[in-house]
C-alpha cells in the first residue's frame, strides 16, 4: 500500500551547511566580476536592517530587491555553477540527507521548503531528487525579475505549504514527518505528527524537550563557516 506521509525539509543549515541565499549572493557578485567589497556592502544594509528590528520576512525581501534587473536564465545558470562548486566543498548535511533518503525509500512524499529561491533551490532538490521544492517566489517579467517577491516562503507560511500540499496529495500530516534547525521553523514541525529539531537552536530544543521531540545531531563541516 503506497504510504500517505509526507517528509518535509528545511533546506538551509538543515540539508545544507551553509544558508544559501547568501552564500549564492557571494558566488555570484564574484562570478560578474563586481569590485571587492560589494558583498559586504550588500549585505550591510540587510544586517543593518535586522539591526533594527526588521523581521525575517522583511529582510527576505530585502534580499531579494538586491537582484532588480538581473536575468532569471543568468541566475539559473549561475546557480548551477554555485552548485558545482559548492558541492564539492561539503555542501551537505550528512545526517539529514540521510533522513530524506530513508523516507523516500520508505515511499514517503518529500518535499523541500526554504525562503531561498530557484538558483539555489533548483540544483540542491535535483541532486536530491525530491519530490516537490517550495521557495520564495521572485516576480519575473519578461525574464527579468524585479525585485519583488510574491510572498516569502518563511515562518507560518511554511506551515501552509505543508498543510496545501497534505490536502491536494491526499497525505496524513499525523503520519508525516518535518525537519528544521531554526525557530522559524516551529510551525512547520508542529504541523505534522512526527516533528525532527536538527542541530541546537535554544527555542527548538526547548519545544523538543517539553513536546518529546526527535532531535538530530549534525557534525560540523568546511561549508559551515558560511
């Protein structure tokens, strides 16, 4: 009997060492030969943001009016290239990939959700062959994204992709597994019946204590300095 559990993963410092968006960023401004120093000018401005007490969905945004005007076929070919080079650098969480390859064998609906986007998303959920990626969705006109977002893929709204793709692949949430290292992560685990705090966020690890809670310990890696 085909099972009817997803397992859904975060995907930055959960499958991958490293958070992706910036570490991309980094690769790419590189990549178009930018003067030394752009990345951490960029990037300042989002930090200084976060300084001031911008969410998480704020500096999302944030983040992504940084590629005002780029090409969506540059971008996706600079994600492979970061890819590739990446790689082979450790890029991957042994211990969790492991997890989502244990599920899919045990037949189990795998999905990736991340507030990271398609040049990152596209060639990790390839080399993972999951079944479904969910990021945040840039707004693209005539190839070229604008800066905006339609809505970042971050906190609750995580919990809701969960929930949609439950109710349109007919999967058992109480059956269903989910993988997250940060607090934003928390309504996501709540959401299915078998929830898996990966790594040592504080507030995490005191919902997995008081809830019973599965925990995962990674080791540490080269791409983490990231």
């Amino acid at each position: 009997m085909p099972s009817t559990a997803g397992a859904f993963f975060d995907v930055d410092e959960t499958l991958v060492r490293v958070k992706s968006m910036f570490h991309f960023l980094e690769f790419y401004l590189r990549r178009r030969g930018e003067p030394e120093g752009s990345y951490d000018h960029l990037v300042g401005g989002i930090r200084a943001a976060a300084d001031r007490g911008a969410t998480r969905a704020q500096i999302n945004r944030a983040y992504y009016r940084l590629y005002a005007g780029e090409s969506a076929e540059r971008l996706a070919a600079a994600g492979e290239a970061w890819f590739e080079h990446s790689v082979e650098r450790d890029l991957f969480v042994p211990e969790t990939v492991a997890e989502l390859l244990n599920r899919r064998l045990a037949g189990d609906f795998t999905v990736l959700v991340s507030g990271s986007f398609f040049a990152c998303l596209d060639p990790i959920a390839a080399q993972l062959r999951a079944d479904r990626t969910f990021g945040t969705r840039p707004v693209i006109r005539r190839g070229v994204l604008t800066g905006e977002v339609v809505t970042p893929l971050i906190g609750g709204n995580k919990a809701r992709v969960a929930q949609l793709v439950a109710a349109v692949r007919g999967l058992d949430l109480a059956q269903s597994s989910a993988y997250g290292d940060h607090a934003s992560d928390l309504e996501l685990l709540r959401t299915v019946g078998r929830p898996v705090v990966v790594g040592d966020d504080p507030v995490l690890a005191e919902h997995a204590t008081a809830a019973g809670w599965r925990r995962l310990r990674t080791t540490a890696g080269s791409a983490a300095r990231v």
